[in-house]
C-alpha cells in the first residue's frame, strides 16, 4: 500500500468488544483474511493472557504470511517473554502516558513509566525483536511529557510511536495540531489508534494522516472496546473519495472478510442471513467506494 501502512488491531483491540471471543480457528482465518487484503501489519493478541491467546498466536505466525505480525506487551519484562515463548519477533510495548492514568491505572509516576519503558524496549532489542512503543491515553496526556517519552522511545530503538486516543474524545482539528506536533518535535513515525466514543475515530485518523502519521491503526467494521475503532473499510473510502489514494483493495474479498467477521464476532443482524444461501451485506466500502 505504498508509504502508508494499516496496522489491523482486530485480533487484540476488536476482541475487547463486548461479548467478542474468537476462536483460536476464528482468529487464524481472520489473520489469512486480513494478509490477503493486503494488512501490512497485524496485532495478534496479548500472549500474556495465557492460553488459548498464546496458542492463536503461535498459531498465525505459523502461517508465513507476507504481514508482520506483532504482539501487545505491557511495559514489563514478563509480558515480552510471553510473546517470545510464542516465536513473536515484533514486539508492541504499550505504557500509559496521561498524567490520570499513571495516578489511577499505575499507581505510579512519569519517571517510573519511562523507566519501564526503556527497560522494555531494551530487552527485546536484545532478544532480536524489533519494536514499536504505545502511548496510551496520549490524547490527555500532557505534551511535553509526551514528546519526552516518544524521544525516548525513538533513543531506546523504537520503530514508531503509537498515539492512541484512548477513550476517543479528541477531535480532528486538534488531532491534526497534536500529531503535527510531534512529529515537529521528535522525528519519530507515528502511528494514529483512535477510538469512536464520539464517533469521530476515522474524522480523527483522516487528519492524522494529513498531519504526516504514516501509520493508521484500524479494525475490521470498526470494533473494538465500547463503541469501537477506526473502521478499515471507513478510511479506505474517505482516502479515496479527499485524497485520491486507491489502495486496490479488492472490495468484493473485503466484504467476504466482513461478512466472516460478522458471524465469528456474533454481533450484528447480518449473522443470521449470512448463511443463507446467497446472501450477500453490503458495506459502506462497498457501496461507495467503486462509485468515488
């Protein structure tokens, strides 16, 4: 897909939708789905749940497929031996960044965050790993922090940066200034995960990428935690329709791929018309896209 890169988060962040647990089946069927729509990067799971996430895992990176597939670690030594005890050798290392949950999810202070973080990225550096480095919460964070924890990670080694607008109250004219910003400031790659509380994460993943974010985290059909994700199928159009980037994304194999995921996730009306015989959904990329 040229320059800009789709990190799918489906398998990780889609699964903390409400009600959603796939199948380690389920979800190496959705990782094959994803690779031959073109998916550069794909986050498996969180091998430090244990079994059967880690068995999935080991699964899909079984599978030799042309994405690179990573793992989500917490900052701590532990959760990245998890994922090297799965073969994983992209290892995501993620540490809240705003001031409220450092306090209330850690318990902890800044030093202590970028200390861990350091430590992280450090010790799969050394297990051969390459390394991308979260910021959760980034969107309340406070910006000089910020930018000192992303200068940081990029010193450590890190690939990118992960700007997650955790629980999605930002808006597009200030997701612009922020990621601008950073990317003014510390020269890292970033990378835009944003959530749709507000119904605004693909407005918000539009103007990161115009901002210079090379990387858009997304998840197929938008879910993901509470009211979900960027949708992949959303941003592809909108890129279509303002930007004239056509990805050559086979709309035909996205709309099978939505449709698997529809059944597998068990979460919309779709689920039970979709085996009759037949029976075809509709999506937004579907219908717009081939008209833009």
């Amino acid at each position: 897909m040229g320059n800009l890169k789709f990190a799918d988060t489906t398998l990780r962040d889609g699964e903390q939708a409400p009600g959603v647990a796939f199948t380690v089946g389920e979800k190496v069927q959705i990782a094959k789905m994803l690779d031959s729509l073109g998916i550069e990067y794909i986050e498996a799971g969180i091998p430090a749940m244990g079994p059967p996430e880690d068995e999935a895992i080991k699964e899909i990176l079984d599978l030799g497929l042309k994405a690179v597939i990573s793992t989500w670690n917490r900052a701590n030594i532990s959760d990245i031996k998890a994922s090297l005890a799965c073969g994983a050798k992209h290892i995501h290392v993620s540490a809240p960044v705003s001031d409220i949950q450092i306090k209330t999810k850690l318990c902890k202070n800044r030093t202590w965050v970028v200390e861990n973080m350091k430590r992280a990225v450090c010790y799969a550096l050394e297990q051969g790993c390459s390394v991308t480095v979260g910021a959760e919460d980034a969107s309340r964070a406070d910006l000089e922090f910020l930018i000192e924890f992303t200068v940081q990670a990029r010193r450590e080694g890190a690939e990118r940066l992960r700007f997650a607008d955790t629980i999605g109250i930002l808006e597009p004219f200030r997701t612009k200034q922020i990621i601008g910003m950073l990317l003014e400031n510390t020269g890292m790659d970033i990378e835009f995960h944003g959530h749709n509380d507000f119904g605004m994460a693909t407005a918000n993943t539009f103007a990161a990428f115009k901002a210079g974010a090379r990387f858009l985290s997304t998840t197929l059909g938008g879910l993901g935690e509470r009211a979900g994700n960027c949708s992949f199928e959303e941003i592809l159009a909108v890129l279509k329709q303002h930007e004239g980037i056509d990805l050559n994304v086979n709309d035909e194999m996205l709309t099978d791929t939505l449709n698997y995921l529809n059944v597998a996730s068990g979460r919309s009306e779709f689920s039970s018309k979709i085996t009759k015989p037949g029976y075809r959904a509709l999506t937004i990329f579907e219908q717009y896209y081939p008209l833009l």
